[in-house]
C-alpha cells in the first residue's frame, strides 16, 4: 500500500477508533461507583465484570460497522472476523479500579495494517480524555501532543504496577529492583491501568511507564501515541526488541520525549517470567 493511502486510512481508522470509543463512555460513567459484581479469570488478581463484556461487545459492533474489513482481538471475546485491519481492544484496562470506584481506568483501541500500528485511541471516560493517535501524529482532546522527559532518573516520575504478584513469588529479585527505582526516581507510582499511564506518558504528565507479562490489547494504543508524541517505545520477548509488530512484545519501556532511563531498560529487557 502507498504510503500516502496508509496515511489517510490510519486518519480513517483513527476516527472509527473515537467513535467507538467513546460510545461505550455513559454506560461506563454510569456503571462508575455503582455496585458493581466481579468474577475472576485466572485469580484474585485478574477481575472482569459485566461491564468489560457489554463495553467490548459495543466495541466490536461500531467497528465492523464503521470498518467492515476488520478482524477484532479483543481481551474478552477473542478474535472476531477475518479483515485485512487487525483491531486491539481492551473494552476496560483497569477493571480492578473501575469496580472499586478508583478513577484509573481507560478504554483502549489499536488499529495495525501489515503488522504496523497505524492508530490508536485511550479514552479516559471519567475524566473524559480522548487521547487519539494516526501516523500523522498525537493530540488530547483535538490538541498536538509533543511529550518531554527529564533528564535524569533524579527528576523523573514512574508509572508502573511493576512487580506483580507472580513476578514477587517468583523470587526476592522482583523487590529488589523496585526497591532501586524507588531509591533512584523522583517517584514511582503504581496506577492500575498500563494503557492508561502510556497516555499519560505522551501527554508529557510522567516520564516513563514499563510493563511486563502484558498482553497485545494492553499497549498497542498506548505504544503508537507516545511514539507519535515524540516519545519512544521498546517492546522485548526474550531479552530481545522487536522491530515490527511491536505490540506484541510481552515486556515494554515506554519514555517521554528524548528520555530514558538504563534501570527500567534492564528489568524489561532482562524478564524472564512467562505470561500465565
């Protein structure tokens, strides 16, 4: 595909991304603080709730309405259709905040084309944020984004939920190095939502997020907008970076503008610990 087609299909997609985004934004707003009945998935670490079925089913019906040559991964559904444009969705990445009332969660949508991220939506519903990204470039809310970083880990703020409970278990190593981030950063702090906090890197509001054992519809949004922000995104599987299809890197480092930080590289990069 010419470049300059690529082009104006990702502002396409771009646009089927917020449109569908923020359709799910009132039920989401209203189910907020609300008594909201959880189940779990694999334990009582990973919940789900009714509303994360009802958001992607929404989801999935405005894209293959606005974009019928699509095939949809979302978290809860799986894979729907057999399009050329493959979707990444989380219908609520922060399902542990959404049911407790904690205003730290997002709605996340990625459109790739051959493998290539090409657009991508976070959406804030409670805040009302609409980060929104296309190969031409970032904007919050209609305005450019063009992130910053500080310098040095001495003035930088962290957004992570590293380490999970399964990295702890898995050993003391986990502790230790969040231990050194602590003791090194300005701040760390842990919020809930990945996509959420990779937004909020390409807004420039933090200086760097990491992620690790995550899954594709966790940062394919996220990913694009804060390489499109002027930020920079590094995706690793095995101590290795991928150079395509990068969503698919289980582990990740994500830095505003021209920052980066050596001690996030190196526990992305250095993770061993599988997906369950």
């Amino acid at each position: 595909m010419p470049v300059t087609d690529l082009t104006a299909l990702s502002t396409a997609l771009r646009e089927v991304a917020a449109e569908a985004a923020t359709a799910v934004g009132p039920m989401l707003r209203e189910a907020f603080r609300a008594q909201v009945e959880v189940a779990f998935k694999r334990d009582h670490h990973d919940l789900v709730t009714k509303y994360d079925t009802a958001s992607e089913e929404v989801l999935r019906a405005a894209i293959l309405r606005l974009q019928p040559d699509s095939r949809i991964l979302g978290e809860e559904g799986g894979t729907v259709g057999d399009g050329s444009v493959l979707w990444l969705v989380d219908p609520i990445d922060g399902t542990a905040n959404f049911a407790r009332g904690i205003a730290q969660f997002c709605v996340s949508i990625a459109a790739a084309v051959d493998g290539e991220l090409t657009a991508g939506v976070i959406y804030d519903p409670v805040a009302e944020n609409l980060f929104a990204a296309d190969l031409t470039g970032a904007w919050l809310d209609g305005r450019t984004l063009r992130s910053t970083g500080a310098p040095h880990a001495s003035g930088a703020t962290v957004l992570t939920d590293y380490p999970a409970a399964r990295d702890v278990s898995a050993g003391p190593a986990a502790a230790e190095r969040f231990a050194r981030l602590v003791d090194e950063f300005r701040s760390v702090r842990r919020g809930g939502s990945g996509a959420l906090a990779l937004a909020h890197v390409a807004a420039g509001w933090a200086d760097c997020t990491f992620g690790t054992s995550t899954h594709p519809w966790d940062v394919a949004a996220g990913a694009l907008l804060v390489r499109q922000a002027g930020g920079t995104f590094h995706g690793y599987r095995d101590g290795a970076e991928l150079t395509t299809a990068v969503y698919e890197a289980p582990h990740y480092a994500a830095f505003a503008g021209t920052a980066e930080y050596a001690q996030v590289t190196e526990i992305v990069r250095d993770h061993r610990h599988p997906i369950e």
